[in-house]
C-alpha cells in the first residue's frame, strides 16, 4: 500500500531508538518512516516535557520543524531561539544542534526529515560534544540574521488580511499567499529559506473546497490542524481531523475536500522538492486524452 493514515489517537509515544540515552522527556510516533514504505522522507510529531532536552546532535539529512504547541528551544552553533506556536525552523544537513524545554508546558512539533533516516546507518545521526546554550532570541521574521525560521498564523491564511501593512511584516514575497479554487496556499520552508531537499508549507481549504483526483513524481506528508477533510488514496476513503496524519507515497493518486462547517488547515511537506514542471498530474486531464483519442478513432 502506498498511503499511511494514522489518526492521532492512536499515536504511539515512545523515546526515538536513536535517542535512547541520549534525550530526557522526549517522545514521539514516526509515522512516516523506512519500515511504513517511505523512501524519501520522515516525519515524526514529537513532544518535549517541560525540563526535557535532546542532546546535541547531527544529521546527514535535511530537518524542518513545526511548533504546533508550546515552547521549544533550538539550540544550535549559530545561537539558542525560543521557537513558539506557529514558529517554524529550517536544520541544514550537518548542522549541530538541540532541544531543550524550559517552560512549564509539555510543548508538541512536528520533524520532517529529508532524505528518509536509515536505520541501518543508525538514523543517519551523530552525537560531537555538547553546544553550551546561548541567550534565547525569539524568531522576528523582519530580522534577515533569522534566515532559517519563519511564522505562521491562522490568518496569514486569510485572503482577506494580506495586506500591504501585513506583508511589511513578511520576510520576503516567498510567503506571499497563493489562492485558487477554495484553497490558499503559503510556503514556509523551501529554497528560498536555504533548503536543497524538501518543503514545508501550509494548507488552506474553505468551505466545499476540494482538489481531484491527482498524484506526484514526489512523496507528501499532511498532518491536519483545524477542520474534518475526506481524504481518497488510490480509491480508499478516509475522514481526517485535527491531529490526524496521512503520507502519500509516489504515484499514489489523492484527493481532498472539506467536509466541516469551517476551514480545513493543515501542515504539508514534500520530498523532494517538486520539478520546476508537472509536479501536479491530474487524473481529469488524461482521462480527457483517452476521451478524445477514442473520439478520432
């Protein structure tokens, strides 16, 4: 099977074989992963207790995070930065770095990994000598010295507020919103914030908003955050909310469409980053061909 759904109540929360020893209070579910059929990405939500920590560490592949609840410190050899709710960071492959939680709350993010962590390579991950923890900066995406994070709220969703006063605040025009057909469209992490092997970006259905049936020459994972969306992947049916998380592999055929009384918003990230051309192929379109070859026929 090509597809992965897990609904978030049945997350399993375990310490990360690789950090076995190495971390306090960190747990998570790798939902997508080598053994589930994944080949080039991971993702994993996590949790960090409060007091928790991650030791220091590397990767031989590329890491963005998402802050879907709570405070989370990245400590890395360019500084120490308090990631909040909506805060999102871009790790480079080899980049030193860990976390730590020193609020009072448990704090929940999502890690997406590219290339896919191997096991046999012991997750593609190293441990060198610990980083001594920096003042904490918030992330300010107006400060161009925060050239790997990023934020996003509910409303930089909203076509209706990407104003020019709202966009001041942005980084640069990669966050300017995308909007068709009942469904927006924002990039978090891509090449334009430094990464050379997957993205991250947010989702965006209004009421009855809905994309065919269609498939990728990449993989994708979606973790849902507000709303109920009936998900297809090749041909089975599926009612995701919040929490939930779903990973289409290459040429799997989905498609989504909003089912609640409000919007549907959820985290997306791919991997790899998408060709410059037909990185949508949508059913409709060929099966239009097949319709018109047989008419001349």
């Amino acid at each position: 099977m090509n597809h992965i759904v897990r609904k978030y109540t049945d997350l399993i929360w375990s310490t990360p074989a690789e950090f076995g020893g190495r971390s306090v209070g960190y747990t998570g579910d790798s939902v997508v992963d080598e053994p589930g059929g994944s080949v080039q990405m991971g993702f994993r939500v996590a949790r960090l207790e409060p007091g928790g920590s991650v030791a220091t560490h590397l990767h031989s592949f590329e890491e963005s995070l998402y802050v879907v609840a709570g405070k989370l410190v990245l400590d890395t050899t360019e500084g120490s930065y308090e990631l909040v709710t909506g805060d999102y960071a871009l790790i480079p492959v080899g980049m030193t770095h860990g976390f730590r939680n020193v609020s009072d709350a448990t704090v929940e993010f999502a890690e997406m990994k590219a290339p896919l962590p191997r096991e046999r390579f012991g997750f593609d991950t190293q441990f060198p000598a610990p980083l001594d923890p920096a003042p904490l900066t918030s992330i300010d995406v107006r400060d161009p010295r925060s050239r790997y994070f990023g934020h996003i709220d509910p409303e930089s969703m909203d076509p209706t507020l990407q104003t020019q006063d709202r966009l001041a605040l942005s980084a640069s025009m990669r966050t300017a919103l995308l909007v068709y057909s009942g469904i927006s469209v924002k990039m978090m992490v891509d090449s334009d914030l430094g990464a050379d092997l997957s993205t991250m970006f947010m989702v965006q259905y209004e009421q009855g908003g809905f994309a065919g049936a269609h498939d990728h020459p990449l993989e994708e994972t979606y973790m849902i955050l507000d709303g109920e969306v009936a998900a297809v992947f090749d041909g089975a049916e599926y009612e995701l909310g919040p929490g939930d998380v779903a990973w289409a592999g290459v040429g799997c055929v989905h498609e989504f469409r909003n089912i609640g009384s409000g919007i549907v918003r959820w985290l997306e990230t791919q991997a790899p980053q998408p060709p410059p051309r037909h990185s949508y192929r949508f059913a409709r379109d060929w099966l239009y061909l097949e319709n018109a070859l047989a008419d001349e026929a």
